[in-house]
C-alpha cells in the first residue's frame, strides 16, 4: 500500500512533484510509445474519431506531432506561440488566455499539417519525439521554476504554474492520454507497465489527493495500477488504472471524489 502525504492545493505555483531525471525518463518513453502506436494504425484507422470530438486520428496525431515540435526548440515554441497570440487578438481575445490560448494553439498545430498523410505523420514523429525530449531535458532549472505567462483555470479556480510543471508533467501527460485516445478509436491494444504508465498515474494520484484533500482510499487496477489512502473514513473506491485518468481528465463523467479534475 502506498500512502500519499497530499501537498497544499492553492498554492502560489504548482510544482512537479516528480524529480527532473525521473519526468525525463516518462517524457522519452512516452514518445517512442506515441510512435510506435502510429506504426501500428492502419490506413483505414487514420480516419476514425476518437474522443477529442473535434478530431479524428490523424489530426489528433498532428496535435501531439504539432505540440512535440513545439517542445523541440526554443524558436518553434515561440513561433507557435506569436501565431496563436495572432489568432487570439483576431478572435478579440486577451493575449494571455490561458484555456483560449491552448485551444488556438492546438488548433494551429493541426491546420498546419493538414497535408501530411499518414506515413509523414509518422515519419517525422519518430524524428521529432527524441528532439522533445532532449529539448524538454535541456530546459534549464532557473527556467523551470518560473511562472507561466498565462494562468490556467482547474474546476473553476484560475491557478498558476511554474514552466517545469508543463515541461515535466503537462506534456507528457498530454501525449499518454492521447494515446489512450488513439487506442480506443482504433481497438488498438495499450501497451502498458508499472515502471512507466505506473509511475504517470502514481504522480497523476498524487495531485488529485492534493486537490480535493479529503481522506480516501483508492485501488487503481491494470498493469498500472496500485493502492494509496491518507487519513480515515473517507471514500472508498476501486477501478481500472486508465479509466480513472479518463474520469480526472473529464473525459467520463465523475462523482463524489472523482469529480475532482487533474490537467491533462
């Protein structure tokens, strides 16, 4: 049993809570597990929806090739940074929008690759996913501890984060889930490990306890799976590793504890 000690919601900054060599380590192994489920997907699988309503797999899998260029160079990140400031001010919107600017942002990585077919989908992840890593890796610790520019806004309550907490945390949780995603879509089977989707999700648990703070106890099932509590007479709950990931990520709907939302 793993016992979580929750750390303060609400606090000025959120913070990673795994170390940087461990958060490197789920960061590369998150992109060659994304490439290696593109070279699995057939050519009629590319056209399916998944549960992102707005994209089938081949544009969800532009945003994750899209958002790893982003993370490869400091000059990319800041090119799709100015055209998705561009695009806010042309939609009237404040230049720091936080949820807006993802959403524009996202939106930009799948309209510029459009023309990609599948196999160049594929292609230049494989080269792109090791760039990510090593650029993510290279960030400099001064850096990582600085605050993003734009707040983001969790169940309602705007917060900060430190640019490590997206470096180290957000993005690559944002590439596991939309490999889930593309699993679903496809019927694909998800590759799945304690010592790497295991660790994700620990980390995932870990900033859920903090945000609700009520005493619980939770066994996640699957190959990714494990059993934390912290204090007594609180919720019980038992269910599959994954789909508790899907539920804090609002993709199923969730109640009592489970309505609490961890970023994705």
């Amino acid at each position: 049993m793993h016992t979580t000690t929750p750390p303060h919601a609400g606090t000025a900054l959120r913070e990673p809570q795994l170390d940087h060599r461990t958060a490197m380590r789920l960061a590369a192994g998150e992109y060659d597990r994304f490439a290696e489920l593109l070279e699995s997907l057939t050519r009629e699988q590319w056209s399916r929806h998944t549960d992102c309503p707005a994209w089938d797999v081949r544009q969800l899998a532009s945003h994750v090739l899209g958002m790893a260029a982003y993370a490869s160079s400091i000059r990319e990140g800041r090119r799709q940074q100015r055209l998705a400031h561009k695009g806010l001010a042309q939609k009237g919107l404040a230049t720091h929008g936080g949820d807006e600017f993802i959403d524009v942002l996202t939106d930009l990585q799948v309209r510029e690759r459009a023309a990609l077919t599948p196999a160049q989908i594929t292609t230049q992840f494989h080269a792109i996913g090791p760039k990510a890593a090593k650029g993510r890796r290279r960030t400099p610790a001064i850096i990582r501890r600085r605050p993003m520019p734009e707040p983001q806004t969790i169940a309602g309550i705007s917060e900060r984060w430190t640019i490590g907490f997206v470096t180290e945390v957000i993005l690559t949780r944002d590439v596991w889930m939309h490999r889930v995603d593309l699993c679903r879509a496809t019927g694909r089977p998800l590759r799945l490990s304690a010592d790497h989707d295991g660790e994700l999700i620990a980390d995932v648990v870990l900033e859920w306890a903090g945000r609700h703070r009520q005493p619980f106890r939770l066994h996640l099932t699957g190959p990714a799976g494990g059993t934390w509590s912290s204090g007594a007479d609180g919720e019980t709950l038992e269910l599959d590793a994954v789909e508790f990931c899907r539920i804090l990520s609002e993709r199923k709907p969730g109640t009592g504890l489970l309505a609490t939302p961890v970023p994705f």
